[in-house]
C-alpha cells in the first residue's frame, strides 16, 4: 500500500493549518457564508439537517488497519461512535462540531488521510474496485495509477474552481466493477497488441438529474500520456463548461453538446501542446508508485484445506456465508472476504466504532493488515486464509458483520436520505429496512440470486439508483414522500440505466410492491437466469403488470 | 486601485483598471478591456494593458496583445475558475513572459493556485486586506503536479 513521502506529508500538513485559518476567519466573521462554503465544501465539509457532515477520502479504497483504529477513535470522540462508507469510497462523520474539524483533520493526517477534495466543484477522490491487486480476473493492477491520479488531483491549481464535481474511476479488470461508464472521466486498464499498457478513457457519464452513460474519447492512450492527457480534458472542461446552470454543469452536458467527436477534437487540440511535456510520466516514476502495491508474501498453500471443507459440510449457515461473502482470489487458498454493512436495521453502510476496531484486528490477525471499501458501501479483508475462514466467520457474526446477502437482495445501496441529507425528497433509510425486513427469509433471499438493489432520497442519485438492478428514487407529491421504482439498470461492462415502471408508491407500499415483481421474476425466469437478465429479456412490461394489477 | 500584491508583498499600483466598455479614458497607465484595445483605443497619457474576461480567447490573441508589459484576467466571482486555464495557456502556450495580474473577486484562498498557473501580482478585492492575502502564498511549500512554477518534472513529485 502506499506511504506517505515527505512532499505528500508537508501537503497535508499544510493543508490542514490553511483549512484552520479558513476555520478561524469564519467563526471570527471575516469570511461570510457564501465565501465558507466552497472553501469547506472542498475539504469534504457539508451543513446538512442536523449538523455538519465531514467527508473523509479512502483513496481507492485503501485503508490500513491502523487508519481504521483511528476513525474508530475519531468516531468516538468527536462524533457519536459511528460512521458511514459511501458509495464512493469515501466515509461520513455526520456529527463533529465545526470547530473541532481542524483538529479532526490534523489526527487523520498523522495517519496519512485527508478529506481533500471530497466535495465542492473540483477533482473528487479517485476510486477504483474494491478487489483491486487480488481480484483473479485483474489485467493490470489499477492502483499505482489510481494513486498517480490522486497525486495529480490534490490541489491541482489550474481545476480547484470547475464548473462542477469530477469523479474519476480506474479499471484494471475484464468485468468492470469501478463503475467507469457513469463517471466523468472513465479509465479502463488495456494493453494493446504490442503488450504496452495504456487506457481506454471515457467521458460524460454520470448519474444525477441527468443520467447519462460515458462514452470513449480515446481507444487507447499509452500509460505515461495519462496526466498530460487529464490535464486536457479538464482544461477543455474548465474554459467551456457550462457555469450559468449547475444543473447543466456536469462534463457530460457539455460532451453532448459539441458530440463525442466535437469533445475528442478539443482535447486533442489542446493534447497536442501538453504531450510530451513535464507531465509525462517516466518509466521510474510508473515503477516508482507500482512498488508500493507489491503483493504481500502469500504462503504457498492448498486451495479447500480439509478442515475448510469439513466445517462447510458441519454449518451450513457458514457454508452460506462462504458463498456469498468470499471471492476468489489469485492467490491459491486464500479469499476476499466482504464483511456485511447490510444488517438489517442498520442503515446501509453505517459502522460502529467497535466494529471498525474489530475489523482493523482480523486484518492484522488473519490478514497483511489491509482492509478496502467497496462502492457497495461494505468492508472487505482482501487476503485471508481459507483455514482461517471459520475463526473469523464466528468473529464477525459476533460483532454483526457476517450478514450473509453479498450480491443479494438486501445488500442495499442506499444514500442517507431524509433522516439526514437536507436536499432530500423522501428518506431512503426506512425503505432499505422495510425491504430487507420482507426478504429475511434466507432460503427465499438465496433462491432469488444477484439483485442489486440501489435507493436515493432524490434525484441527485447519491444512491446510485439508476444503476439497480431495481432502483429506488424518493419524490415529492404535495409535500408527502413517495418513491419511484426503476427495473434494468446495472452498472459493469454492460452499464444500463434502468426504466420507470410507472407511477410512484407510498412508502408503505414499496416493499410489497418488490415483492409482486419479484414474484414475477420466479414466475418468469429462466433456468439459471439472474434477475438482470430475466428484465433484459422479457422487458418491463410483465413486472409493471404486476406492480400496478 | 491599492490593494496589489507583487513579488510577495503588498506594494502601492501603478496601473488603473478600465471596467467600461466604452467613455473617455482617463490618464496615467490602463489596463482596457480586451475589446477596447482591439478596437485600436490605448492610453492617452501612459502605458496600455488590457485584461481578459473568462470567455476572452487567449489563444487567439495577436502579438501586440502578447507584447504588453501586463496582461490581466478578470475573475468576476472566485468560484469562476476559467481565469486558472487562461493564464496558464498565456503562459504555456503563448510563452508570455510580462507581468500576469489576477483582478476582480481575488481573495486570499485563491493565491497559491493562482501563484502555481502562473500569475504574479494580485489586487486583492477592495474590502480585503492585501498584507493577510500576500500571507497565503507561503500556504504551501510542495506540490504534486507539474504547473507553470514547477515545471522541472521531476516525476510526479516536483
Ligand atoms: C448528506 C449529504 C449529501 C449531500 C448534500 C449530497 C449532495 C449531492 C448532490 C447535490 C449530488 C448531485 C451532483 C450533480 O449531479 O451535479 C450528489 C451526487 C452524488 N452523491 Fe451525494 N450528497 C450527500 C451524501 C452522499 C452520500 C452519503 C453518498 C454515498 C452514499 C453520496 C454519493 C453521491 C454520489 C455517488 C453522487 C454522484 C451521482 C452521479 O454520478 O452524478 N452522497 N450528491
Ligand atoms: S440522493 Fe438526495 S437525499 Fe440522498 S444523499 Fe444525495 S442529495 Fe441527499
């Protein structure tokens, strides 16, 4: 994983002493609201309905178990013993007191974290899949660039004032699960026939007001022109993106008016002038950066050790488990293991303080001492042995953690909604409750398969909505909450956007609502077929039937 | 105006900044709108420099605009971030070596970016102290990108 040098830690550090001057000059009266909010909102400090949110970056997804240790700590001592992993691998402090972020800030620097750029109209963290270096099907590590991305992105002078937000997503693997077509700028790992690394770059996507999916703008661009090739894009994006309307600010909004092809040809205007120049990247640096994400010394080991198998054979609860919350890994004998943040009655994501201590502990007991965040908004330990797999299964149903629904039904994706978020319509949290309350009968859960399940409070998608399989978006009718229901969306390799199925629900009548077009899906379904596939082929018309009968 | 920040401090102006687009230009040493000076007005008494609005092209400018011994851009709000790239390709693209001047809605937040694109004097927004401002230039001592300050390449970290 990667570590701090001396620059990285001078930055932070000094970006932490500016934020408490800007801090000080606001509660001093010197900066007014309006001249506050986008100097706090670019360190990841939102005011929602209750109190100030604090957003921190999980660079890719990376964590150490000693940076977990401290947001444990963080959460118990200036917040109230919880947090909240985003679906951009970020995590949420929904209580600190204003004053004290500074100080928040200065403790997660001494771990080498930040909330730069986690919000505001700038380059936002960049993220990546959760499985990344271990997955079995990755072409290339993703993280060495992901961490040249952040590099470059952190307090990057020329794009801290963009007509709006910009997400960046890295791919390394064949099954896309870094949701590059919705964002703004997409990268997908290649290498071309002459075995040189390099990306395929897509623009435009993006979920929100305006769901659109990416497009390519490049085929493919050799890896050391990665920065100097940003830097055009974010330039042409910066001088003619629209900043009249925040509605119509997005980079996708601009892609689609001057086409794909009219975009490319100002990039590459612009391209040509950077290429080559001292944003290229050497062989040393590219070298320099892939040392850091080396792989661990794995044990040379037997896949399904005896015992392993035995205790599957015993439990079926833990067979169950394995299943669903652990995933091939490249390493023979070991496993990904995705530790739940789907229990029931807990909002999707939310982690207690003990929880992230517990967890920071099996990284360092069962594993190299690394945990990842996925977009799911779930906690993964990336390499631990299929010997150990019992011990820990035990460990975290313990602590609340082994909720077996990876993939499933009520492995929600949900935004924080109207319990918190001041721009909501409706809240999420109760529906994702009432959904998973419905679908806790086990066997039925697993009988159903992968569903992907995505709900926002509103339109701005924070929940991804768009991309569920089954999409859940709150509105507002007359000032009373309902929900519109979306069926095909999907993210990965063949990213969708999903399609109305007609009038909104009451909020009592969301999960029952699921119930009747899953009843459909039994009904309809293929041997074999996942729900997804079941919507492509037989289209909306049998689910609205039923949704509406 | 009298609230420039140059070379790192805060130092009395010589030049007066023309936000009309049209009426008799008074003496001393102007900074125009871009149109003005292309329309073929200049200083009646004193220097001429003209300043560039965020949809002004600096790519199309001519050799008499680069010429100039100051160029400025105009932020009309702070959060108004087109000026970075306009005098980044000023100084990039069109090689101009005179002094870059950031006027219009400059606060203290946006000097060290601005300071990294390539900007070298800054006036200060009328109701905001110049010597606080010149302070935030020492905000960082490194960063991770190349920019027009640091152009050395020296991989990522420069
Ligand atoms: C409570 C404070 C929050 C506020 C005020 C907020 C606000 C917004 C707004 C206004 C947008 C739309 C921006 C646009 O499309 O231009 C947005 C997008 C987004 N938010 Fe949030 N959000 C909040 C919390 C969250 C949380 C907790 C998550 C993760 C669970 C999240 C994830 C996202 C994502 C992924 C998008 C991007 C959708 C896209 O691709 O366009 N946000 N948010
Ligand atoms: S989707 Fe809407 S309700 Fe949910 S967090 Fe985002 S802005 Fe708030």
């Amino acid at each position: 994983m990667y570590r701090y040098d001396e620059v990285d830690r001078r930055v932070v550090a000094e970006r932490v002493e500016q934020f408490r001057g800007q801090t000080q000059r606001f509660l001093a009266g010197q900066l007014s609201e309006d001249e506050f909010r986008p100097l706090r909102l670019m360190n990841g400090l939102y005011v929602q309905r209750h109190a100030p949110m604090l957003r921190v970056a999980i660079p890719y997804g990376h964590l150490r178990s000693g940076q977990l240790r401290t947001l444990a700590d963080i959460a118990r001592r200036y917040d109230r013993g919880y947090a909240h992993f985003t679906t951009r691998q970020n995590i949420q402090f929904n209580w600190p007191a204003l004053e004290t972020v500074p100080d928040i800030l200065a403790e997660l620097a001494e771990v080498e974290m930040h909330a730069i750029q986690t919000s505001g109209n700038c380059v936002r963290n960049t993220t990546t899949d959760a499985f990344a270096g271990v997955a079995a099907d990755e072409l290339a590590d993703p993280r060495p660039w992901c961490e040249i991305v952040r590099q470059w992105s952190t307090l990057h002078p020329e794009f801290a004032y963009l007509p709006r937000k910009f997400k960046i997503a890295v791919s390394g693997s064949a099954e896309d699960r870094a949701a590059t077509w919705v964002h703004d700028i997409g990268l997908q790992l290649r290498k071309n026939d002459a075995g040189e690394t390099g990306f395929r770059v897509l623009v435009g996507g993006g979920l929100g007001r305006t769901p659109i999916i990416g497009e390519e703008v490049c085929a493919f661009l050799p890896a050391r022109h990665l920065l100097t090739y940003l830097d055009a894009v974010l330039r042409v994006y910066n001088r003619f993106g629209r900043r009249d309307n925040k509605y119509k600010a997005r980079i996708k909004i601009l892609v689609k008016a001057l086409t794909v092809e009219g975009f490319a040809a100002k990039v590459d205007e612009e391209w040509r002038h950077l290429k080559d120049g001292a944003g290229t990247l050497a062989d040393a640096d590219v070298a320099h950066y892939a040392s850091f994400f080396v792989d661990p010394a794995y044990d040379t080991l037997e896949p399904n050790p005896a015992d392993f198998v035995r205790a599957q054979a015993e439990s079926p609860a833990f067979a169950r488990w394995v299943g669903r919350n652990t995933r091939p890994h490249k390493a023979p004998g070991y496993r990904s293991v995705t530790l739940s943040l789907k229990k029931t009655g807990v909002p999707p994501g939310d982690i207690s303080a003990a929880q992230m201590d517990a967890a920071a502990s099996w990284a360092d007991r069962f594993g190299y001492g690394e945990l990842r965040v996925s977009h799911e908004q779930n906690l993964i330990l990336p390499d631990v042995r299929e010997a150990d797999l019992f011990e820990l299964w035990q460990l975290a149903r313990e602590a609340g953690f082994a909720t077996p629904n990876i993939g499933l039904l009520t492995d929600i994706v949900c935004c924080p909604g109207g319990d918190f978020c001041a721009l909501a319509n409706a809240k999420s949290i109760p529906v994702a409750e009432a959904i998973q309350r419905r679908f806790e009968d086990a066997d039925y859960l697993h009988d159903l398969g992968e569903i992907e399940c995505n709900i926002s409070g509103c339109i701005n998608a924070c929940g991804h909505h768009h991309i569920g399989h089954i999409g859940v978006l709150g509105v507002d009718k007359n000032g009373e909450e309902w929900y519109q229901i979306t069926l095909g969306g999907s993210q990965g390799n063949e990213a969708s956007l999903g399609k109305v199925i007609g009038p909104s629900f009451a909020q009592e009548r969301v999960a029952e609502v699921f119930g009747r077009i899953l009843d459909v899906y039994v009904r309809d379904r293929l041997a074999g077929e996942r729900f997804i596939e079941t919507v492509r082929r037989v289209g909306i018309t049998p689910f609205k039937e039923a949704a509406y009968a | 105006m009298h609230n420039l920040v140059k070379e790192g401090v805060p130092v009395e102006d010589a030049w007066q900044l023309v936000r009309e687009g049209e009426g008799e230009l008074p003496a001393g040493d102007l900074i125009l709108p871009l149109a003005r000076f292309l329309a073929g007005e200049r200083a009646p008494q004193g220097r001429t420099a003209v300043w560039f609005a965020p949809d002004d092209d600096p790519l199309a400018a001519a050799a008499d605009v680069l010429a100039l011994p100051l160029l400025a851009v105009d932020f009309p709000a702070f959060t108004d971030g087109r000026g970075y790239s306009i005098g980044r390709l000023l100084r990039e693209r069109r090689a101009f070596a005179g002094e870059l001047r950031a006027v219009g809605d400059v606060q203290r937040d946006q000097l060290h970016f601005l300071h990294q694109v390539g900007f070298d004097s800054f006036a200060i927004r009328a109701d905001l102290s110049a010597a606080d401002a010149a302070g935030a230039l020492a905000d960082f001592s490194a960063g991770c990108q190349t920019s027009w300050r640091r152009r050395q390449g020296r991989g990522l970290h420069v």
